[in-house]
C-alpha cells in the first residue's frame, strides 16, 4: 500500500519554491473619479514592506516606473522609508497631515497618481467589504 500524500506533498517540484503575492484587497473607481478618492484599500496587516508590493503589482505599471507612496504617519508610525518590489523600490513618505489621514497616495513617474481610503487591517469584514464598495462608487 502507498502512503498517501497531502496536496501540498503532490506539488510538483517547479511550485515547491515560488511564491506568489496574494491578491490586494482593492477596489479602484471605475473611469473618472468624481471625488478626492480613486478607490480603498484593505491591507492585511500593518507591514508597509510587506503589503506595498502587492498594491503596486495590482496597479500593471511598468517595470522600472519610480514610485513613491505618501502614507500617514500616524497610522504607519513604523513605516520604512523605501520597499523593495518587483521591478524596482517604492520610495515611502509619511506626513502627518489631516488632509492625507487614513489615505494612501501613490505617485508615479508616468504622471500616474491615485488616492486611496486606507480600510484598516483589523476591521471587521463586512465594515470593511461596504468601505471597499462606496469608494469604488
């Protein structure tokens, strides 16, 4: 008799090493936004370095584009100043504006630029799902 194997066992050898970014929890406006926000965001956690990449990958830019992401101080009082991503470093800065609290701006160099509502990491998923919802509106 053979011994059973467990899903993550039968994966074949190329799949035992990759890893893959899980998706952001991300709602953007669809065309032209008719307000300051261009969508919401719901990271995971409160890990700017680990939660950046994804956000920047979901958003196709081009390899090599330079980023820089404004973020509030007060709610990422740890965050790094610069991220590694695939396709080069996301420079972040964080202000302690009133106008740019619980927001996220992401600026690129191909004039690309969006506003985001920040849902925070531990709220509630239903919260979180009719913050996604409005902002997307």
């Amino acid at each position: 008799m053979k011994p059973s194997r467990t899903p993550a066992e039968a994966a074949s050898a190329d799949d035992a090493h990759t890893y893959r970014m899980p998706l952001p929890r991300l709602t953007l406006n669809q065309g032209i936004s008719h307000g300051p926000l261009d969508g919401a965001w719901w990271p995971r956690c409160d890990a700017l370095e680990l939660e950046l990449p994804s956000l920047v990958a979901s958003l196709e830019l081009d390899r090599g584009t330079a980023i820089r992401v404004t973020v509030d101080a007060a709610q990422w009082p740890d965050a790094p100043q610069t991220v590694m991503a695939p396709g080069g470093v996301i420079t972040v800065e964080r202000t302690g504006s009133a106008h740019e609290a619980r927001t996220i701006t992401l600026d690129c160099d191909t004039a690309e630029h969006w506003v985001l509502l920040v849902v925070p990491p531990g709220e509630l998923a239903d919260t979180a799902a009719r913050l996604l919802a409005a902002a997307g509106r």
